[in-house]
C-alpha cells in the first residue's frame, strides 16, 4: 500500500516470476511497473529493480507458457510509475497474467517488485 524503501516483495536473484489472478477476466491494454525513485533509496540506486521483463497471459495457473503480451524494460532513469502498452494483441481475454522479470539493474543478491498493475476492459 506504501512506496516506501525496502517495502516491496523481494526475490533471490535477478530472474523470477509472479502470477496473478484478477477479479475478472480482461483484455489487457496496458501493464505499469512501479519502484522506489533513486532519490528515496538509501543508497541513492536502485540496482534491485526490474529491468527486462515480459508479460503473459494465462488460460489458468497451471499453464506452463502463455499468451505473449509484450517484452519491456523499466528504465531506472525514469519516473518510478512506467506504462507499458500491450504489443502482442490477442482475442482472448485472461483473468490470469504472469509478469516474468529477466533481469535487472545489477543487484547480486535480489530483486525488488513494489507494484504491478494490470489495465485493461471487462471481456
């Protein structure tokens, strides 16, 4: 609910993936990916966010591979709240998407996720 520093949902490395399932099945239109600016960040970086990232739609959670919705990179240098469109249009609706995180800004350790977001209409 907060965008404060270390406030987030971390994972070990820097590839993993989230699911999620949402109140209704949509057509997506947009993602947007939010992280601590470098202002806010005790160490003034935010190495720890998302870099490479893609988004998938699913017909349900067990789905291995899903829709291909688009392939995108969070710039570090932006604002911390960035809009990605959906590249890959598809006919089918999803209630399920997977945010599947590549790689990011250099941390060792962990990687960091403080919002994702879904934006689309009600199929």
């Amino acid at each position: 609910p907060d965008m404060y520093p270390g406030n987030c949902w971390a994972f070990k490395g820097s590839q993993g993936y989230l699911v999620v399932r949402l109140s209704m099945k949509i057509y997506p239109t947009a993602f947007t990916v939010e992280h601590v600016p470098k202002a806010l960040s005790p160490g003034g970086n935010i190495t720890s966010a998302p870099r490479n990232f893609a988004v998938y739609g699913l017909d349900d959670e067990y789905q291995e591979e899903g829709k291909l919705l688009g392939q995108y990179v969070y710039d570090q240098d932006g604002e911390p709240l960035q809009m990605f469109p959906v590249l890959e249009k598809s006919e089918n609706a999803f209630q399920i998407v997977e945010l599947r995180i590549l790689s990011n800004w250099g941390h060792a350790v962990y990687t960091c996720l403080y919002r994702f977001r879904v934006h689309g209409q009600p199929a």
